[in-house]
C-alpha cells in the first residue's frame, strides 16, 4: 500500500475516532473547559513546530484580524457548540450532523465568493443533505429531553459558524501559511473557551481527574489536534484537496462504528437513512463529471470544491473534532 494511502486511512481513523473520546472525556470533563485545555496543548505543540521551522509571522494588522476572527468562530464558537452538543446527543450523531459543513459551504460560497457557483450536483447534493438533517431531526422531537434537540442544533450550528470561517479565509487570507494560520486560529480562539469555562464550570483543580479524563485530553490534543493537521497538510501536498476531502464521509462512518461498538449507542434507522443521505449529499456536490474533471485540479470546475485555493488547513472542510 502506498505511503499516501496509509496516511490516508491514518488520518481517516484519527478523526474518526476524536469524536469517541470527546464523549469519553465528557464523562467527567465540562464542555468549554475541556475544548480550550485541549488546544492550549495542542497550539503550544504547533508553535514549536513554527519555531523549530523558524517561519515568519504576518505583520499586516489586518491579516491577524483576520486570523483572529476566523479563530474565534472556528475554535471558540465552533466547537463550544461541538462540544455542549455531544454532551446531549451520541458521539455517531455528532459525527453525522456536523458532516454538514461541506454544504454550507457550498452555499455560502455562491453567495459571497466570486466564481464559486454552484452545479446542479452541489445544489441537489445540498437538497438531499439536508433532507437527512430533517429526517434526523424529527427523531429528535420526539424525545422528552429538550436538551436532546438543542444539543443536535449546537452542531448544526457549530458546522455553520466553521463554514463560515472557511469562506473567510478562501476570501481574505488564503495566502498566508497554512500552519500558521490554523496555529493563530487554534491560539485565539482557545482563550476564550478556557475563560468562559473558568466562569461557568470552576477550576480544574476541582475536577475528576480520571485516567479516561487525562487520556481523552492527550489523545485530543496531541494526536486529534497537533499530529492530525501535520498529517493533513503532508497529505494536502501529495494527492490534493479532492481526494483528501473524501476522509469526510468515511471519518463519520468510523464515528458511528465506535459509537455503537464501544459506547453501545443506539443506532435508529432515521439516523442511518439521515446519516446516509448526509454522506450521499456530500458525495453529489463535490462530484465530478467526465467532462468537468476534478475541481482543484488542472482542468477542474473552480465551482465544484470552492476551498480548493486557501490555505491549506481550509482547502476542504475538518471532517474530525
């Protein structure tokens, strides 16, 4: 098997699996503070990675407000809602409902990005994405717990807020490093989980410190944070941002697996038929044609994939937590 391939999987399996030890480390974690203590791990990791490359840093105000922006809404409101969401809902329904990231994307390059228009493909792969959405949802409407709904629209929701942050970049900054970038971001935006967290869920003195709690924090940190984007931008490089983007679907098929062997979720058949019209939905609107080729790639509709020029940490949506 080739190099690119095991990376591949590697990286598949990965992100496939942060989102098992999200709810793991849930179990005695809080929410807020566990996202911000994870990417101070991970952003002083990276930085001493920028350093050891010795790479220069932007000087433009303007280029670290952008950063800083997009940060805020991919890390700080992002996974806030990320990660109160999956502390109501399964770790394979997380999976599935954040899966829709790619489609606003689509749609809101349409919008705000010129040149990014969409198919007839990416328009009905939205349509039938977000029917899986509905059908999921009104599973979700059915339970008692409000809280089950509300934690499925925090996800939703979180896509939204990261696929804005997306068409950002595309936009504003697709020329800066791409692990700069995503260190600034990762920087920035893990302040204010960790202040908001102090507030609302005390000190970390105070929590239940179990094996499980230090091993989902690590593993998050180092392995689904730190060593999943060094990995992410070598694979950028070798196959490109198409193939690369199809992690997405196999990532949440792995989160569902892990789900239900590991933690025994229930997996209803509106989440498998929602789930799986998600992933097709996906598949349609990144879809080549025979006579349009692969987008990103010479010859490639510059519709098709509309992150395919930013950096290189957003050339296609995070499909791992």
């Amino acid at each position: 098997m080739k190099k690119t391939s095991l990376v591949w999987l590697l990286l598949g399996v990965i992100w496939g699996s942060t989102w098992l030890f999200i709810k793991l480390g849930l179990e005695d974690l809080p929410p807020f503070l566990f996202a911000g203590l994870r990417f101070a791990m991970a952003a002083a990791f990276l930085w001493a990675i920028l350093g050891m490359r010795r790479v220069r840093l932007p000087r433009a105000p303007r280029e670290w407000a952008v950063m800083v922006g997009t940060g805020l809404l991919t890390f700080s409101l992002d996974y806030g809602l990320v990660y109160w969401g999956e502390n109501h809902i399964p770790a394979g329904l997380t999976s599935i409902l954040f899966s829709t990231m790619p489609l606003f994307v689509l749609l809101l390059a349409h919008v705000f990005l010129a040149g990014e228009r969409m198919t007839r493909w990416s328009l009905g792969g939205i349509l039938v994405g977000l029917g899986g959405v509905t059908l999921i949802f009104s599973k979700q409407l059915q339970f008692s717990d409000p809280l089950v709904f509300w934690g499925s629209a925090a996800v939703v929701g979180g896509a939204l807020a990261a696929a804005i942050s997306s068409v950002l970049v595309r936009r504003f900054a697709q020329h800066l490093d791409s692990m700069v970038l995503t260190t600034v971001q990762m920087s920035a935006g893990g302040i204010p989980l960790v202040v908001l967290g102090l507030c609302l869920e005390g000190s970390p003195t105070k929590f239940h410190w179990t094996a499980m709690a230090w091993t989902s924090l690590l593993y998050m940190a180092v392995i689904g944070s730190a060593l999943a984007f060094v990995l992410l931008y070598w694979l950028l490089k070798q196959v490109g941002p198409v193939r690369t983007g199809l992690i997405i679907p196999f990532t949440t098929v792995v989160a569902v697996l892990l789900g239900v062997v590991v933690l025994g979720e229930v997996f209803t058949w509106r989440t498998g038929v929602g789930g799986a019209l998600v992933i097709v939905g996906l598949l349609l609107a990144t879809r080549k044609t025979s006579s349009e080729g692969f987008a990103g790639h010479p010859g490639g509709p510059r519709r098709l994939w509309p992150l395919r020029n930013a950096g290189t940490a957003n050339r296609f949506p995070r499909s791992g937590y």
